[in-house]
C-alpha cells in the first residue's frame, strides 16, 4: 500500500490548478484507505475516475495509473485480490519503466502462496528500478520462506547500508521507512546480541519507526510494527499502546486487528482474542493470519476440529504458509492424527528444507496443550533451523521448565535473552531461575519438594509427608504411578509463582500442574492461609491422570477426578447454580461446552459450574456404567480416543444416549438438594422508588423498601414503610423483620419477638425471620425453641453453615457434646481454610478423651497453617493422649523453635513425652532448664521429683 499512497500524494501534487476538486476528491478517497475504510474508499476512487473524464481532456494518464492503483489497493484491503490483480496487470504492462505496480502486485503473488509469479514481479519492478524498496523486500521475504536465510540477512544488510546512505530522503518516505525497519529488525536479530541487538532494536523503534509516523501521521504501520515487536518478547503494555496508536488511525486494519487477538492469546483473553479474529475476516475474508489466530483460539479452547477448520482455510489463502500449515499439523496431531500432521510437515519441507517459523509454532501449539514430546522435537528442530531466533530455546526453555528439567532451561533463556534482549519471558524466567538456585530439596519416596530454605522449610517437611500419607490412595484408586519422583516446588510468593508458572506476572490460582511438576504459592506469603493439602492433593491427581493418559485426558474430565479426590460436601453455591439451571436446562454445559467452562466462561458462574458438571460426570459414569466406569476412561484417553468414541467403546452408548441419560441425571440430582434460591432479584433502589411511586399501596415493595433504607442505616426512613406494609398485610415476613430489628437497636428484644413469631411459616420459613426469630430466641435462654427453630431452617437448607453454626451455638449451651463436635465437623467440611473451627475440634475432641479425634483435627489445622505454634502444640498433645510419643517430641520441638508465649509450659509437655518414650535424661535436662529459668515453676518440680524416683527409671 505504501507506495500507491506515495503515487496518490504526487499525483494530487502534479494536477493542474484547474482540477482542484478532483484532486479534493481523490485525497479524500486516499485518507479513507489509509483509515482501513476500503469499500468506501473503492467507491471513491470510482467517483473520482467518473468524474476526471468528465472535465475537459479528460485525466491525465499519471492521474488515471493513480486512481486504478488506488483502486487495487482497496480491493486489496477487503480481500479480493484477483480483481486487484485485474486493476494492476494493465498498470505494469502500459508502464514497465514504474516499479509500483510489479512490485504490488509481487506481493500479492508471495502472500497467495505464488512465489513464482512473485519472482517473475520482482524481476519486472527491480529492472525497472534497481533500488525500489517494496520489490526488495518481498525477495527477501522469498529468501526466508525458500530457507535461504544467510541470502536473505544480506539482502536485509542492503537497506540498512541504503538507509544510511540516503537518510536525507528516506526520512520524509513513511511507507519507506516501515519496509527499512522490517528488513533492520531481521538483520540485526540475525547478526547482534546482547546490549548491541537492544540498541540496534531500539534504534529500529525510534529513528526508523518514530520517523515513519513523524513524516506521515496517517502511517498506522509505524505503530503496529512497534507493538508487533514489543508483542514477540511478551511485553504486552507497550505493545498495547503503540496498538492502540495504530487503531486510532486504522480502527478496521485486520493485521492491527489480529496482533491484538496475539495479544489475547498470550494473556488467555480466549473470547476477546476470538472477537478480535472475527473482526479482522469481517473486514477481510481471506486474511490468513485472521484465521491463524483463530486456530490458536481453538487449540487453547481445546477444540481440535474447529482448529483443523480455520487451518484449513488459511492454507487454502496461501497453499505455502507456514504458519498455517503448523496448525494444521498442530491439530492434526491434537486429534491423534499422525498421518495428517505428517503430511502438512512433507509439504512444508517440499518448499522449505529449513522451515524454522512452521517447527517453532508447532512446538507452541503443542507445548500449550501438554503434548511434551512431540513440542520438544518441533523446538529442537526450529532453533537447528535457524539458530539466531529467540523464540525456539524460549519455547523449549518453558517446555522443560513444566517437565522439571530446569538446569537445561536456565541455558535455553540465557541464549534466547541474548538473541533478543527485548523478550520479558525469557528475562523472567532467567530471574526466576536464578531465585530457584538457592532452593533446596526435601526428598521423599515419592516426591522431591523444593523450598525457600529461609522461609518454608516447615511446609515442605509436612508436605512431603502429606503427599506420602495420600499416595497410596490416589495410585491405587487410578491404578497408576507416575515413574520416578514427582517435583513439587513450593514458590516465596505468588509473584515467583507466576513467573515460575508462565513467565509472566500475575495467574489467578495458588497452585498449576504441568503434568510433570507442580508449583504453588507458598500459604505463608498470601493474605490469607489457605488448605494446602487441599491444594496439592488436587494437583497431584492431576499429575497422575494427565501421565496415565499420555496427556490425551480432555480439561473437564482431569479436573472432575482431582474434585472427586478432595472429598467433602458439594459446595452450596454449586447445589443453587444447579437448581437455578438444570430444571429450565440454562446455561447448563455439554461435553461440546464443558471445557470452554473451565478455559473461556460466559460469565464468573460458568467456571464454577464447569468444576460442578464435570464432577457430576464422573460420578453419573460411576453410577450407570459400574465402579470402573472412570477407570475405563481413561484407559481410552491413554489410547489416543476422543471422548465421544471413548464412550461409545467403554459403555456401548452412543454419546446422544450418554448425554440424554446425564440430563435424567441432574434431575434426579436436584431432586435431593434442598437449598433456597433468592426469590428476590436484586433491584436498583432508583428502580425500588420507581415502582413504589407507580403502585405506592404493594405491601412488597412498601417492605423491600423499608429494608433497603434498613440496610442503609437509615431507621428513621424505614420505620413507617414497615408500618404501612404491615397495615396493608399484617404479619409481612419481610416488613415485620424490618421492624422487629427497629425494635432491638432501641433495646426491645421482647416486643421484637412478639413481633415477628406471627410472621414464621413453619412449612415455608422465611430466611430472615426464622433467623431473627431464633436469635431471639437463642439470646432468651429458650434453647429447645432456638434448636426447633434452626432444625426448621436447616430442614430446608441443611449444607448451610449459618443453620449449622446456629445449631452449635444452642448444642454448645445445652452441653450437647456429641451434637456439637458434629455440628462443628459440618461447618469444617464446609470450609477446607477455617483453622478456627478445626482447633475447636481439636481441643474439644482432646477433652471429651478422643485422642484419634484430636489428632486427625490437629492435622487438619496443620494443613491449613503450618507456621501457627499453637497447631503443633494441639497436635503434639493429641498425639501424647494417644501415647504416640515420638512424633509427640517431634511436634512440641517445632511449636518451640517457633518462640511460643509459655515456652516453660510447652516444655513440660516436652518432657512427659521424652518420659514417655522412655528418654528419661533428655526428660530432666528439659525439665532442668525449665527450673534454670523459673525454679518455682510447679509442674515442672512435680514432674522432677517424680522422674527421679526409682520407679521413673
């Protein structure tokens, strides 16, 4: 396009003075192309053309060649090529002493995949003009694709010499410069390093680039291939703003349109990366990259055939593509066919015998979807290709930082960030790597958990042994082992983690599988602890199921075992999402949606629903097919089979009965959860007064307004519209709650719960008044009342911690011991994280003489903060009740080194577990410096004395 522009501004510049409004006309059509509004702008040059032959002698023939090369490239723009292609042939023929429209029309032949037209054009526009910039360029580009790479960096030494030697004049030539600094940037990656290649680069951006948009303020190019630069080494905020400095000026070009798509891919915005794609082919049809992009998509969306659908369309726009043809070979090989991903790599090579772009993107693709092996021999290939690109070691540099080979990835990013000292991958990991030096290991039979030895030390112990302890379980239950030691890292905090993870700054989860390692955020760099072992135990099923399946077991089906492992009731939240959609069947997911849950949701619900369907997959397997069901499964991923023919193989159904029976069911699933779900839609108070003022005598909107301006602190408001809706229907639940909780801010407990008792439905509770109602009655001493009342409640809601903790309250009271620990177990079940209530399970099992009890509890405090002293203590006094004095020792040393309040009292626990063990000299030299430091202290001199009795030895 750049030099039909060039042509369009001296053709208005040699018109003569009496053509004014046409050369109006046609600058006005030449801003439209240069703004990406092609039909409009093919429309005005054909009003231009209409209107030049009007006047008198007509158009000039310069003026004539500059309408149809205006022409062409508006068709260019829209895609239509072979009608460019008709507007330009005749140009070239009548003017074979112009290179504009050879060298045009030589790259429209190389990006259709016609490279020897594109040769035969180049030939035509170079004889006619040595020096022309466009011709040059697409040899070069012809030299990179044909795997003449040397011929190809020489020729881009060429217009780096050019430029040097005629700055003057290039500087005012935009289109110019944006060729120049394409072919640069490829000479400089070829040849420089280090600080030399981030200078050279730079120089590239600001005097080559700068001074494109300087000399043209409409060259929407400059900007792009700036972001285009930043958006290879992973630097997405400067890449956004130079992107979004090429839309303001060409809001509809599709290569600004697809670099921002690129954009998405890297940052996992899968849908507006989508949008983005779909957007550029609206525009134009026929842009590969567009539908590039949308394989990529596909491939992360997990949808292998729709990946096949757009490859195949972007290779049908240039036959020779390489990058189109590595995601043909990519999903060809996603969709286990090797023949189809052979065959697309044949045809590269028969084109190319160095074909570096077509194996590294292979190698992305597939390392994206955990094929290791097969990425990894795309990468090795594509660096023997071309050894001077960075994103190859950067590629294979991550593929062996998720398989835990770390030392050779340290190596790969050193190399990558020499080659292009712009990357922040690689510039991260490096970082990352050189944290991860001074780890060390915790090796257990099965693991080998790496740590901060300054911070977590602690946490790797126990987590090593957790994992041991659950090993057994999970291994047995899959029927597999993975070989060799699993590595766990435990990450300082969660900024480590994520560059560990993905080499870039922020992922929104504590904990990633890469199937052959498992990294987390250490719980003692987070705001809040968190269940660790949860954590890691659901990580671990993902080792096991993603190696058993040789990495073939689909998103949806990895994570509803991993749930499945973690045990525990289902969540309430995920027992109303099912009530709200399985009876209308809305917004439920199929095995065609499901992954797109977990990778790309519709909204915040849809990846929790995703995690609730795919369990409930599982567990409808189980309960059709026979306790083997999932096993079987698996087994049919480790064969290569899609899920579809998975079942038919395993179960005998085909996947419409499959899916007809999973929906039968959901039904009977949500036949026994008993939960609420709101009946009241939320409201906008603007909205609320609205309605009032329409129909100011509705009893209902009289009481939601008293409780929005209760919710609001606003008494004095809200007591006469409770009034006037209990005037209008006494007994209202929801004006009598408002009112009764008028009364108790006044201190009028009794006259409140003479209020609201009318109010109660027993077969129909209203949420808000059995709650105050047994608040009141709980704070009135009446306890067999509140216990009726909250049993009420939960009879319609039973998971719900608020009836659960209502219940332990009154158990409590009335020394319901039983019914307490029960009611407290409920509540823990409920929340893997709260520590509080697993400590109060603890110390009351521990009273009431459970040591087994006290001991599982104490654990579970553990496994949510392994650093509170208080935790171990419990721990070690349970496991004393238990007479398991040796790790009783153990425990009470730990609570020690980590400075308890009453360290003389934990170590007069100490030494009645050392009595225990029989270590009666370690028992008084703990016992001894207990005295040495406070010689009054009573249990310690009792517990002397009696270990110096004859008897004590």
């Amino acid at each position: 396009m750049g030099y039909v522009i060039l042509f369009l501004a001296a053709s208005l510049a040699g018109q003569a003075p009496g053509a004014t409004d046409t050369s109006s006309d046609l600058d006005a059509a030449r801003r439209l192309l240069q703004n990406g509004r092609y039909a409009e702008a093919e429309e005005a040059f054909d009003a231009v053309a209409a209107g030049a032959k009007k006047r008198p002698g007509g158009p000039t023939p310069e003026f004539e060649r500059a309408l149809a090369l205006g022409r062409a490239e508006s068709l260019v723009g829209q895609g239509e090529y072979d009608k460019a292609v008709k507007e330009l042939e005749p140009i070239a023929a009548k003017d074979p002493k112009s290179p504009i429209a050879a060298a045009r029309l030589a790259e429209i032949a190389f990006n259709r995949g016609d490279w020897e037209k594109a040769d035969a054009w180049v030939a035509k526009a170079l004889a006619a003009a040595p020096d022309d910039l466009s011709a040059r360029w697409t040899a070069v580009r012809l030299l990179d694709a044909r795997g003449e790479l040397e011929k190809a960096v020489a020729a881009c030494k060429w217009f780096v010499d050019h430029f040097n030697a005629h700055n003057a004049e290039l500087v005012k030539d935009a289109e110019g410069l944006v060729l120049i600094g394409q072919a640069a940037e490829r000479y400089y990656r070829a040849t420089a390093r280090g600080e030399d290649l981030s200078d050279a680069l730079n120089d590239v951006i600001n005097e080559i680039y700068e001074a494109a948009f300087k000399a043209d303020s409409n060259c929407w190019k400059a900007p792009w291939l700036e972001g285009r630069l930043f958006l290879a080494g992973y630097n997405e905020r400067a890449a956004s703003k130079e992107l979004a400095r090429a839309q303001q000026i060409n809001p509809l070009s599709p290569e600004v349109l697809v670099t921002l798509g690129q954009a998405d891919l890297q940052g996992y915005r899968l849908a507006a990366g989508r949008s983005k794609a779909e957007r550029a082919l609206a525009v134009n049809p026929h842009y590969g990259p567009a539908h590039v992009l949308l394989a990529d998509l596909n491939i992360s969306d997990e949808r292998f055939a729709d990946a096949l659908a757009a490859a195949q369309k972007a290779v049908v726009a240039n036959p020779r593509d390489e990058d189109a043809l590595a995601r043909v070979a990519a999903a060809c090989r996603l969709r286990v066919d090797p023949a189809g991903a052979a065959a697309a790599e044949f045809s590269v090579l028969m084109n190319n015998p160095r074909p570096a772009n077509f194996y590294a993107a292979l190698g992305e693709r597939l390392a994206d979807r955990r094929k290791y092996f097969t990425a990894e021999r795309a990468f090795l290939l594509a660096a023997q290709a071309d050894p001077s690109r960075a994103d190859a070691p950067i590629g294979l540099g991550m593929l062996y930082m998720q398989i835990g080979r770390e030392d050779e990835a340290g190596s790969l990013f050193e190399s990558a960030f020499a080659a292009d000292p712009f990357n922040v991958r690689a510039d991260n990991m490096r970082r990352v790597l050189k944290h991860m030096a001074t780890y060390q290991p915790y090796e257990t039979k099965h693991f080998t958990v790496t740590y901060d030895p300054t911070q977590d030390s602690l946490l790797a112990s126990y987590l090593g042994r957790y994992l041991e302890s659950v090993f057994a379980e999970l291994s047995d239950g899959f029927g597999y082992a993975p070989p060799g030691k699993t590595k766990i890292e435990i990450m300082k905090n969660h900024q480590w983690f994520s560059g560990r993870t993905i080499g870039l700054p922020f992922i929104p989860t504590v904990g990633a599988c890469t199937g052959k390692v498992v990294a987390m955020a250490s719980p003692k760099a987070t705001n809040k602890p968190y269940n660790w072992a949860r954590v890691i135990k659901h990580e671990v099923v993902h080792v096991i199921t993603l190696q058993q399946t040789e990495f073939n077991i689909p998103h949806w089906y990895t994570e509803a075992l991993a749930v499945e492992s973690e045990g525990g009731p289902r969540p309430q939240e995920w027992n109303k999402m099912l009530l709200d959609r399985v009876p209308s069947r809305s917004k439920l997911l199929n095995l065609d949606t499901i992954n797109l849950g977990f990778i790309r949701p519709n909204e915040p619900d849809d990846r929790q629903m995703a995690y609730c369907q795919a369990q409930l997959y599982a567990r409808y397997m189980a309960k059709r097919f026979g306790a083997d069901a999932q096993i079987k499964m698996l087994a049919a991923y480790r064969r290569g089979l899609t899920t579809e023919r998975a079942i038919d193989e395993c179960f005998h159904v085909d996947k419409a009965d499959f899916e007809k029976a999973y929906l039968a069911y959901l039904d009977e699933v949500v036949q026994t959860i008993r939960t609420r779900v709101d009946q009241e839609k939320p409201v906008k108070f603007s909205e609320l007064e609205r309605q009032l003022k329409a129909k100011p005598d509705d009893p209902d909107l009289n009481a939601r307004m008293a409780y929005e301006h209760y919710a609001r602190r606003d008494l004095k408001a809200a007591r006469p519209l409770a009034d006037k809706a209990l005037k209008l229907k006494p007994n209202h639940p929801l004006a009598s709650y408002v009112k009764a909780r008028l009364m108790m801010s006044i201190g009028d407990d009794d006259a409140a719960l003479a209020l609201i008792e009318p109010a109660l439905d027993s077969k129909h509770p209203n949420e808000r008044v059995v709650d105050l109602m047994a608040e009141l009655t709980l704070k009135a001493g009446r306890l067999d009342a509140a216990e009726k009342l909250y049993e009420m409640a939960r009879k319609d809601d039973p998971q719900h911690t608020k009836w659960i903790a209502g219940l332990a309250r009154v158990h409590l009271r009335q020394k319901k011991t039983e019914a307490f620990l029960n009611d407290m177990a409920l509540i823990a079940a409920n929340d893997a994280d709260d520590l509080g209530v697993r400590k109060v399970l603890a110390e009351r099992w521990l009273a009431a003489g459970d040591a087994a009890q006290a001991e599982k509890w104490a654990e579970e405090c553990l496994h949510v903060d392994v650093y509170d002293p208080s935790a171990h203590v419990l721990l070690g006094d349970a496991l004393s009740a238990g007479k398991k004095y040796e790790r009783a020792v153990e425990e009470y040393e730990v609570g020690l080194k980590m400075k308890p309040k009453k360290p003389n009292d934990l170590k007069v626990k100490l030494a009645r577990a050392q009595l225990g063990l029989k270590k009666d000299d370690a028992a008084r030299a703990t016992l001894d410096e207990v005295l040495k430091a406070d010689p009054e202290h009573p249990e310690a001199k009792a517990l002397r004395e009696e270990s110096s009795k004859p008897s004590a030895k």
